[in-house]
C-alpha cells in the first residue's frame, strides 16, 4: 500500500505513515478503487486526492456506497452543479463521513427554518460557509444568530439579509472577532 500511496499521489513518507496508521482494511484491493472512485466522481487530480487523504485518512474506511449516496443527497438538497461540490468536498472533505440523517439534514432544515431561506438561500449560505455543515446548532449556529440578532438590533429578515451578504459570519468567534469588531466600529 505504501508504493501505491507514494506513486499514485506523490505523498512523501512521513504522509504515508499518517494514512497508514488508520489502518485501511485490504490495503491495496479496497484503497485503490476508492482513490480512483474519488478521483473520478470529484474530477480531482492527484494533489487534491493526495491532500484529502492525507487529512482525512479515515475517508478510506468508508465504502464508495456511503460516499457516494452522501454526496447524491447534498447535490440533490442543494441543487449544486459538479463543480461546486466538488468545491464544497475540496473545502470540507470530512463531508463524505457525516451522517445525512443524524447531522446534515437537521442541520439544514434548522438553518432554512431559522432564517426562513428559500433553497437558493440556504444553498448561498452553505456554499459561503461549507464548514457550517461541521458546526454544532446548539452549541455555535443558534447562539451566534442570536447573538448577531441582538447585537445588531435585527428582526428575522434583517438577520437573514445579513447572513445571506455575508455568510462567513457564522464562523467567526463571537469573543475573538465579531464583538471587538463591532465595538471597534461602534
């Protein structure tokens, strides 16, 4: 496994022993279909294959299945073209792993509800910030909504034009970056 690792996607040693140690059952005879299956669905090349894996040894756990119908629901809830989710993978490789029942799907419709986005909405969104779909509701999304809504004295659709012009917010800290800021501001 190691040779292909190395040949197939230039890794050097010391990220060969980091994919390694995820222990990838059947080495060879299930790593590399999976490697050609991600590199075909995504139209990746062999550094963008090479650092997904590298970050995300335990994609090759997975089986191209599980993969695969995650990354049919997201195109189809989000109505996304190749490129942009291969974009949105490429940002959030740990999307091919994450359950659509448990996280995804709740996440979504929580966030649609919450900020009443029409599904051109909610895809504007997630494309500004694909890392929301890795976020806590209970414990980053809702109490920083909350915390903008109040901070910048918004109703439901003032908050929603400001997340939808600007949906990096939600990633910011509250503490580190959006209070000083807006106090600088202020």
């Amino acid at each position: 496994m190691r040779d292909l690792l190395r040949t197939r996607l230039s890794l050097t040693d010391a990220e060969v022993d980091k994919v390694e140690r995820y222990r990838p059952a059947g080495a060879r005879a299930t790593v590399e279909p999976k490697l050609q299956w991600l590199q075909a669905r995504l139209d990746l090349d062999a550094a963008q294959l090479g650092k997904i894996v590298v970050r995300h040894p335990h994609l090759l756990l997975k089986s191209v299945e599980s993969m695969d119908s995650r990354l049919d629901w997201l195109q189809r809830r989000l109505g996304l073209d190749e490129a942009r989710l291969r974009k949105m993978v490429l940002s959030l490789p740990s999307l091919l792993s994450v359950s659509v029942e448990d996280n995804m799907a709740p996440k979504l419709e929580w966030l649609q509800k919450r900020l009443d986005l029409d599904d051109a909405g909610l895809r504007k969104v997630v494309l500004g910030r694909p890392a929301l779909l890795g976020y806590s509701v209970e414990d980053n999304i809702a109490p920083k909504l909350d915390w903008l809504q109040a901070r910048l004295d918004r109703d439901d659709v003032g908050l929603r034009k400001v997340v939808l012009r600007l949906p990096a917010l939600l990633s910011y800290s509250v503490g580190d970056k959006l209070a000083p800021k807006l106090e600088w501001l202020q």
